[in-house]
C-alpha cells in the first residue's frame, strides 16, 4: 500500500490549472522505482495564467519560442481549450492500412487532435529544451492502442498521457495536492505524472494496474510520432511502425500471438505534411469568411 504523506499544497491563482499546483513540492513512491512527482519538478511557469492567455494569438513558431517547460505547456494546453477528436489519415499500400498522425506545427495550429496529435503538439513546443523526447505506445488486445510522451532529463524519465489534460478528460486526473485524494487509483496511470530511472519499471507498474492490460509496451526516441499500421484482428495482429524512429520493444506478453514489425510506408512524410497544411488553410479561411 502506499504510504502518502499528509501534504498540505499551498494554492497559487496566478499559476495554478484546474489540476497542476505550482507550489507542489512532493515525490511519493508508488511502485519500485516509480514516483508520482509535480509536474514543476522539470521546470516551474514564468506567466501567470492570464500572460499565458495573451500567447493563443500567436503563430506555431512563435508559440514555441516562448514555452520553455512543461508546465508553461500545459497552461497553454489548458487555456487554449485543446479539443480532442479523430482526425488521422489513412493510407492503404501493398496489404497495409498505414495510420498518419497531425504534425506537431499543425496540431498547435488547429488546437486539436487525436492522442498522437496531441503528443505531437507536447513535442514541437518542448523539442530542445530537454535532453531527450519521445513517445511509448501500447497496444490492447481488441487492437486499440495509446501514446503518451516521455521526457528524459537529469538522468530520470517522465512520463505524461497529455490527453488527461485535456478539458473533455479532467474528470479523470489526479490534482497535484499529494495525497490519496489526489492521487485517485482509479486513474493512477494515466492521470498523473511519474517518473522513474529506467522505462520498463513505469511499464511495469502499468501493468499491474491496468484493469486491461496492454500486451504490448514500445518506445521510440523522435520528435514525431509517425504513420503506424496494424494488421489483423483481435486476438492475433502484427504492429508495424515506420522505421527510423528509434523504437524499441519494452514489453510484449508472451503467450499473445502479436509480432512487431518495421517497414517504409509507401507515402512519404512531405505528402503528409502538405495534406494536413491545406486542411488548416480551408478551415482557416471558412472561419474567416
């Protein structure tokens, strides 16, 4: 059971979101070498909420010169009301349906998005301003899967679902007081932020308290997340991922008939990136209209 102490957060208006406190101070171990950890653990706000307001204007690029942590992201993600929806492409080549993600620039451009396009969105605005970024997605049993971000800094690695920051998911995140009733076990994982030395002891505590088990945990090193496919159907599939994103497997149930496999998708990432461009301009330009 784990031993939470009575912490007594102290509340801050000017900073504090609907669940991130700025003066959070507390690191609680809730499993073996996992620590349930503030997010202001990688860096505190330098606006307030209202200075954060004043950044929605501005362009992609100038929204990433101005964040810095992860915190000031999340308080933009928060203020600019982040939607969530479902808007990946589809590709089919030589048998495989190929799944391609929003871009990180065009997902803080849209302010909406899927989880891998919100993932992206973290990534964009974070990339080099931490050691090293990337994703770990897993993969269930109907063949549904999630990624999340990671974040390696000072020798620990963080990990953050940012779909539980969104507004339509708040219901199911932990507040950052400390104690139990913050904590919430029914949405221990995915709604706070942990870290650990080494990834496969976070995988592992997912596992043990996952009410559906994943079969398959992989982490890859890149600052996008990239086209995926799945071939197959419940209860016996393959996951392929694109190559040249670093992945590696961290878990995969041994008795599950699933394979993980790496291949090139037949379209390439500038087609992309040009298609999910021109869907931004209509909808900027209808909304102008």
């Amino acid at each position: 059971m784990t031993n939470f102490n009575a912490w007594e957060t102290k509340t801050n208006e000017l900073h504090d979101t609907v669940n991130l406190r700025h003066e959070a101070d507390y690191e609680i171990e809730v499993a073996d070498d996992v620590y349930w950890v503030p997010v202001n653990q990688l860096g505190k706000t330098r606006y307030t909420n209202s200075e954060i307001s004043d950044l929605l204007c501005l362009t992609p690029e100038e929204k990433k010169s101005k964040i810095e942590t992860l915190y000031e992201a999340i308080q933009l993600y928060q203020s600019g009301n982040f939607r969530g929806v479902i808007d990946n492409i589809k590709r089919t080549s030589r048998g495989l349906c190929w799944e391609y993600h929003k871009p990180g620039l065009h997902a803080v451009r849209t302010n909406e998005g899927c989880c891998a396009a919100n993932s992206n969105w973290l990534s964009y605005l974070l990339s080099g301003n931490y050691e090293q970024m990337g994703f770990v997605h897993y993969s269930q049993r109907d063949m549904n899967g999630h990624i999340i971000n990671y974040i390696y800094h000072h020798g620990w690695y963080y990990f953050i679902d940012m779909m539980m920051y969104r507004s339509d998911s708040l219901q199911f995140a932990g507040k950052e007081t400390g104690t139990a009733d913050g904590y919430r076990d029914n949405e221990a994982i995915a709604g706070n932020f942990f870290k650990s030395r080494a990834p496969i002891s976070y995988v592992n505590f997912c596992l043990r308290k996952h009410k559906d088990a994943p079969v398959l945990f992989t982490i890859s090193e890149s600052e996008e997340v990239y086209a995926m496919a799945v071939k197959g159907k419940p209860g016996s599939f393959d996951v392929i991922h694109p190559v040249g994103m670093n992945t590696a497997v961290l878990y995969q149930e041994k008795d599950f008939p699933l394979s993980v496999q790496f291949r090139e998708p037949r379209h390439e990432t500038p087609g992309r990136v040009n298609y999910f461009a021109k869907k931004v301009k209509k909808k900027v330009d209808k909304a102008a209209s």
